[in-house]
C-alpha cells in the first residue's frame, strides 16, 4: 500500500482503507498469528505500514484471489519460507 505517511493506523482507518468491517479485520487477526497490531494504554488497535502491507497480503489472497482462510494461511507460509 502506497502513502503510508504515519507511523500508526487506528483500526478504523485500516478497515476504511480495506473497505471492510472492522469485526472482518478482528476476525483475521484471530485467524492469523502474523497480523498482531500493537495496543496503546487504551487497548486500541495500533497498525503499522507493515502491519497494513501484511493486510494487504491478506485481503488480496481471500477477497481478490479467493483463497479460503485455510489456504491463504498456506500460501502466506509458503511465500514467507520462499523469501
């Protein structure tokens, strides 16, 4: 994702940027170990730009690409060990 200027994105700056619900990117972060956004003192969600690159990934594999989460996990893994 291009013109990531800010070292932090709230959860609902992310999902406007995805288009997506932000239960949808709460749901993925259980699914996936990797996608793990730091909290502040509040508890908020605290995306960086790799956080969001490694969103863009996702929402790539299963929205664009439609893998199931199953086998978007493989794929991530398996382009992860091939880097």
């Amino acid at each position: 994702m291009e013109n990531l200027t800010k070292r932090y994105y709230s959860i609902s700056e992310v999902a406007q940027m995805f288009d997506v619900n932000i239960s949808k990117l709460r749901f993925w972060e259980e699914q996936f170990p990797t996608l793990n956004p730091k909290r502040d003192k509040a508890g908020d969600r605290k995306y960086t730009p790799e956080d969001i690159n490694h969103l863009e990934e996702i929402v790539q594999l299963i929205d664009v690409d439609g893998y199931t989460i199953e086998g978007a996990k493989r794929a991530l893994e398996k382009f992860r060990k091939n880097k």
